[in-house]
C-alpha cells in the first residue's frame, strides 16, 4: 500500500476544497453577509492541513493501484465532508458539528436529507456553498462512475468499458483525464442551460443558479424550506422535471447526442427502460390521484411526473408533501426509492442498468429451468453479458439489501419505527434525500439522535460509492499484502 | 407434454383427499357434531370427480417427466384446496368460498393464515379438518423438497442430492417412496410424541393432536381464537417451542439422529446457523424486552423464544401480540419473515441455507475484488458449491424480492397501507401466517378484499413451491415443444 500518494491527493484536493469555500465566502461578502469572514477561517484551516501534508508526500511514486484507489475515492468523500462542514459550524448556522457533517456529506454524496428547519435565514454565501457541495459531488460521480470504478471492478460497472470512449481496465491512463473534462463540459453547459432557462421562469438568478447546481448532481438542496413547491411555477417545475430526467441519464449518452446521433441514444437498453419506467409509473400515479383525490389531470400529470423523476433519479425535491397522497401511490414511491438512476449518472440508488440485468437474468432463469444445458446468456444492448458480471450485480444487490436490513434495525434500534426507519436508511443509501414517515418530504433528519446520524451519514457514502469501495476497506482481504 | 399421467396422478390423490375428509367426518360425528354429513357430502363430490375422470386416464404411460412435475406439484395443490374448502363452505361455517378457499389453501401451504375470527365456534370435525391440511401439507413439501425439487432443478435444492441417502438427479427413482417413507415414518413419530407431551400438560388430546399436527407442519393453525397464549402454561410453550425448532430442521438430519450420529447434525453448516440464529435473535429480543418494557427475564425469553422461533420457523403460532413490542423487536420479527426455516424442513421462506449461502458469497465478493483471477468457490459442510448453484439461488432472491413488491403493491391499490401490505404478502409468501399492522397477530386476513384473498392464495402457492415450480408454468418456455 502507497499511503503516501494517497495522502499526495487527498492534499491537493483538499486545497482545492479550500479554494472553492472561499469562492462561497466572495458570495457571501458580495451579497454583503456579515458571515464571510468564517469562510476565510475555514478556508484557512483546510488549507493549512493540505499545505502541512504536502512536504511529507511530494516526492513519492506517481503509480497509482488498485488498493490505492478504494482508499483515494472513499477518503476523499470523508476528508471533504470533515473540512467542508466547517463554515456551517464556525459561523454557528449549524451550531452541531453531528448536523454539520451530516448536512455537508449529505451535500457531497449528492444525496440532499437535511437537518435545517429554516433553509431562508441561511446567508447567501452559506446557502451557495451548500449547493456548490452537491454540485462538486456530482463532478466527482461521474468521474469516479465512468473513469475509476470499471477498473476497480465493481458491481457491473465493467459494462461502460465497452461504450465509453475512454480507458482500457488496466492502470488509471492519462485518457481519463481527457473524458473526464469532456463529460464535466457536458455538465457545467447543462447547469448552465437550466440556469438560463430558470430565470426566464423569473427565478432570481441566485435561486437559479442554486436549483441548477442541485439538479445537475441529482442532489436535491434547496434554497426553500419548502423545495421547488415555494415556486408554485408549473414553468419551474417542467423545466426542472426535464434537467432532473436528463441528469438522471448515462453522461456518456450526451456523446452521442452532441454528435447528433440520436439513434445510438434511443436504442441503449438502458434509456430505453428508464425512460418508459418514467413514464409508467407517472400514469399510474396519475390515474390514482384523479381517481381518488379528484386534483385535474394537468397538475395530477406535473406532480407525478416530478415526483417520480425526482424519486428515481435521486434528486429529492418536493413540490408536494406525497406522505399525504393515497397509500398505493406512498407505496409507488417507496418502492422507486430503491431503483435509482442510469449508470454513469450522478443519480444514485442500484442504478437501472442493473436491476434491468437482474429482471432480465431472473426471466432467463425460468428458460434454463426447462433446458438445463443450454447456455442462455443476458444481453446488454444486443452483446451478451459475461455471467462474472450478473454474478457481481447479484452480489451488489445482495450487499445493497444486508445494508438496508442492518440500518433498518439500527434506526428502529435508537427509537424510529418501521416505516421511518426503512424510509430513512433508503433516503440516505440510495442517495435520495426525503424518505417516508417521520422522514419524508414535509419532515427532515432534525430529530434523529446523533447515533443516528453518524450511522446515516456512513450510508450516504457507502451508497454513493457503489458500497463496495466503502467496505472492502473494513474486510482483511483488503490490508493483506 | 403427457397430461393424461398428470390427470391420474391427480385423480388418485384427489380420492386420498377424499377419504381424509371423511375421516374428519367420523370425528365429527364421534363428538355428536350435527355436521357430519357436509363432510360425506364433500367427500362424496372430490371422491366423485377423482373416479369420472379415471376411465380417461387410466391406460397411460407411466413416464413423468420434469415438465408433467412442475404441473402435477402445483395442481396438486390447488386441486387439494379447490375440494378441500368444500366442508368449510358446504357446512356454511365459512359462508364465503373465496374466504374457504383462502382458508383451505392456507392449510395445505402449512401457512395458517385465517380469515376466521371465531375459531372456537368451529365443530370437532372441522377443527380436525383444518389441523389436518396442515399436516398433509406438511408431508407433501417432505417428499418434495428431498425428492422432486432437487430433480427439478429448484435454487439450490441440489444441494440436498449429495446429503440425503435418496434419489440420483435424473429421473423419479423408486428410492423415492423409500426415502419418503422413512420421512414420514419420523414426521408421525415426532407428531405423536408432541402429542403425548401436550397431553402431560393438561392438554386435552384433541387439542394436543391438532397442535401437533399443525406445529410438525410448521403451519400454526390453532383451535383456539387466542392460538397458544389460551393455554396460559410455560410449560406448553417450551414444548412448542421446541417441537417447532425441530419441524423447522432438515429431516434429512433426523436420520442421523435415529442413528444417534450427532456430530453429524452439529457438523451441519445451515443447522448450526439455524440454531445459533434463533438463540441470538431470541436474547437480543430479550434484552430489549426486559429493558424497555420491564418484562421479567424468564417471561421475556419465553416469550421472545416462542416468537423467535415460531417466524422464524414460518409457523406462525401467537403467545403475544408482538405488535405491541418496542418498535425495535417488531422491525427484528418483521426482518426474521425473510428468512425461514431449514431446507427440507416443514418451514416456508428463502430458507436458512440460502440465505447462508448468499451471505458467505457476498462475503467472498470483497475477496474477489481483491484478487479478481482468483476462483474463490462457496463452500457448504466444506464442499465447494458450484457457482451455478449460487447464481441458481441469487436469482431465487431476486424472484422473491420481485413478487414480494408485485404482492405489496397490488395489496396496497386494494387500500390496504404500507405496513399491512407488506405484512400480508410476506405472511402469504413465506407461508408464516400472521404479518405485521393489519395483519398482525391480534389481527387476521378476514377484512381484506376478495381479490386480496385470490392474490394472497396464489402468494402462499408459489411460496410453498419454492417460486419456479408454479411460476414455470407461466412462461412461453415451459409450453413450448
């Protein structure tokens, strides 16, 4: 194990860390908050520790293995949580460090559960920081989704090497470099885009900026307590429905559409079932909220459309309390929490492509029965899938559920019940932000006891690390030579 | 396909159905029960059909292949319940078919869920009808968990064929009547003698036969309203508890026990796991109930004993409303209807030894990372498991999982909310009885809609069947030449 070269980076980008908190200080003090100062003091800290590493690590070996790399994606999540709490808890907005760690890797997982009961009386600076936090770990997503994890093997991932015009799975390559910038361009013009079109909605340009950077990284930070419903603007609501859906997508899809090359987009298998899944579990929701709630079709068709999109992406804004909606629809909701979006996307959650294989392999599985000595692979985009492969989906799957089981009991172990226990560890596992119950989207994660919180804070980073890259660290396997 | 071996083996079992049931009418009229005669009656009808249709049948060829099993398993079943709701229907104690149908499929699942909520109010014959579904249900699943299913090809029920002094993996063998004789010879032996022990505690032997009927199938229909807690006597409990532990073992394991070789049943990898779950799960509830309910130590691990063991077993018997426990302990019971008893054992649910498998594969996964050339196997009682037999029980999972949320979400557009859905379909599915909320033990199925009924009695089929054998016969696959 190279320790020093993991240290090498964690260094660097620890000062980049700091660079970007004194980013949101200048916004603090442009808008003239008398709390930019705590910006600098934070900024400060975490660049005295890089600048206090580096002189042990600057002359090391640049190679970069696979150990290595488990090591670098998770600390870097931890380290940037640990220092990015801190203009939350200096400047006293967030008087607990629990809550300010928790709100701040709930910002860099992407994931969007709060504990803040008044989001408005946040500064400017605080407010901008805290969505540049999801936006950062949404960047970090998708290089780690399509650049880091098929090398590192995990769970499936392996099936981008093939569409990806990126690396080959041997050594981190230099051509990383090249599709990471590449696909964070597609990224920053989206956020842009959607910026733009906000505004024309006639939200502020703050707000708009905010919103966009949250959606990007399907995180879900508001800067309303009350989330995009505070807009009451079905404008709003589209535009972000349509910026959630497309964050939701496979990034290297936007290859092919800035190409022009539509088809190879609509004939991903992917795309395809995660964008007719959108749309099935909206008209359903749909027809039973006309039925039984009697709202008009239109804002039945708006609400659901967002709900789901916001749900199955993992973004988690609200534009309505949906605890309240029928228990069938409740129930809809739950179940899509457990889906997640497109690989390669800042979505989180299981991800379609794979519980598309599973569904797939567990079809097949009834032909094998009847011809046991066939070979009858799954496939994937018309190529057949390595068994390998479903095998480790499968073991994901298996993993994914032992974590949900575990943080269920440990929530209800400190005083949750059922629901809001499921709902919690699910909010927070699949990255998704409001869970059910005393957690859903008229609540959030204030009243959970700090146990609590720590525990769910460590779900937010197995969840957004495909769990794998988490945990292999806790198992012998991993620190034996 | 050859239907007409099908039809005969269905019209002989259908005329054993029928004798069973007049049986239960000579008990009825033993105790001067006016009923007596809807039993003749019922009888008279399976008794009946079994005889119109074997002029038909009864030149066929002997040969049963894999595909006429799946069809004779799962018809076998239904056929039992379609005639076996007739002396609950025709008698007018169940007014309802659909709820006698429900009742009686329950039975012969060994699920023991109820739709009635005046048990006492049934006569002896009735009584007896109902206990004994059970424990026919119970002998069935024997001779097909150790006989058919590992020829069938069921998720990892091959695992069995290296264990048990039976058949060889191609076609029904003679050796299989010896084998399940052997079986059954120790399931009567096992229900006398709970019999015998039920009675040494003031037990009447009505009672007490029915109890053992019901506990040796791991079914859990009682004769009383209040299920075990009426008889108020420790005593009895412990004696269930440890009558259900054993209906909830391999009974291949019983014929090391005749031949007194227990190291063999200690060296058992899923009975060790079995035994020291239940004894975990049952101190960790103890804990949680003398803390936090001020419940005395001996009460609390009878009580927790019994529960533990009763789910975990899919019985399903009831001494507390667990409902009413700290929220903690009903999420542990909930999570423990997951799981389910021993292969080859009486009891519903994934299984022990699955859940095992996939649990130690999940494990060697993180090992795999590491070493990804590596071929670290799965091993069972030592042997390597062949990863397709891991892949056979992962897609098993994901099966289960799958109907799981097709049953709670269809139960949920019914009306029912989201814990009592998911606490019905569990109960159905893995054959346990009561659920959770709505469902709970206090509780039974009586207020769920009609459809509700019909879905939740397909749920207890296809559970019982370990999924592919019924769900088999849906795909375009199993019908194609």
């Amino acid at each position: 194990m190279n320790f020093r070269i993991v240290l090498f980076i964690l260094s660097r980008l620890l000062a980049i860390e700091s660079l970007i908190i004194s980013i949101s200080g200048l916004v603090s003090l442009f808008y003239g908050d008398i709390d930019f100062l705590y910006f600098f003091y934070s900024s400060g800290i975490a660049l005295a520790v890089s600048i206090l590493v580096f002189p042990f690590v600057k002359n090391t070996k640049r190679s970069l293995g696979k150990r290595e790399g488990y090591l670098v994606v998770s600390l870097t999540w931890v380290v940037f949580s640990i220092f990015g709490a801190l203009p939350f808890y200096i400047s006293g907005a967030i008087p607990s460090y629990t809550d300010a760690f928790f709100e701040t890797m709930s910002g860099f997982t992407t994931t969007g559960a709060s504990i803040l009961n008044d989001i408005e009386s946040l500064s400017h600076g605080l407010l901008f920081w805290r969505s540049i936090t999801q936006w950062l770990g949404g960047m970090g997503i998708i290089v780690m989704a399509i650049a880091i994890l098929p090398i590192l093997g995990i769970g499936g991932m392996q099936l981008f090497i093939a569409e990806v015009p990126g690396p080959t799975p041997d050594k981190l390559h230099p051509r990383i470099k090249g599709t990471a910038k590449r696909l964070w361009g597609i990224y920053i013009i989206l956020t842009l885009m959607e910026t733009l079109l906000l505004m024309l909605g006639n939200m502020d340009w703050f707000d708009a900026l905010n919103h966009s950077f949250t959606t990007m990284a399907t995180g879900g930070y508001s800067t309303k307590q009350m989330s995009v419903a505070y807009y009451n603007s079905p404008y709003i609501e589209y535009i972000i429905s349509l910026f959630m859906f497309l964050a939701g997508m496979n990034f290297t899809l936007a290859f092919f559409a800035l190409k022009l090359k539509w088809k190879k987009i609509f004939r991903n298998e992917e795309f395809k079932w995660y964008a007719i899944g959108t749309l099935l579990f909206t008209l359903i929701i749909v027809f039973f909220l006309v039925i039984q709630t009697g709202l008009g079709i239109e804002p039945a068709f708006r609400q659901s459309l967002f709900q789901v999109v916001s749900i199955l992406t993992t973004t988690g804004y609200a534009t309505a309390d949906y605890m309240l909606w029928p228990s069938f629809v409740v129930v809809i909701i739950f179940m899509l929490m457990f889906i997640g979006g497109s690989a390669g996307s800042t979505g989180g959650g299981p991800k379609v492509l794979r519980i598309m294989l599973l569904l797939k392999n567990s079809y097949f599985e009834f032909k094998r029965l009847i011809h046991p000595k066939a070979i009858i692979p799954v496939r994937f985009n018309k190529r057949a899938v390595d068994p390998k492969i479903i095998a480790n989906i499968q073991a994901f799957l298996v993993v994914y559920i032992i974590l949900f089981v575990i943080g269920t009991i440990s929530m209800s172990a400190i005083g949750l019940d059922l629901d809001s226990s499921m709902g919690a560890v699910i909010a927070c596992l699949g990255n998704i932000g409001p869970g059910i119950a005393d957690v859903g989207p008229a609540n959030n994660f204030y009243n959970i006891p700090d146990v609590g919180k720590w525990i769910l804070s460590f779900a937010m980073l197995v969840g957004r690390l495909e769990l794998f890259t988490v945990l292999v660290l806790f198992t012998p396997h991993y620190w034996k030579k």
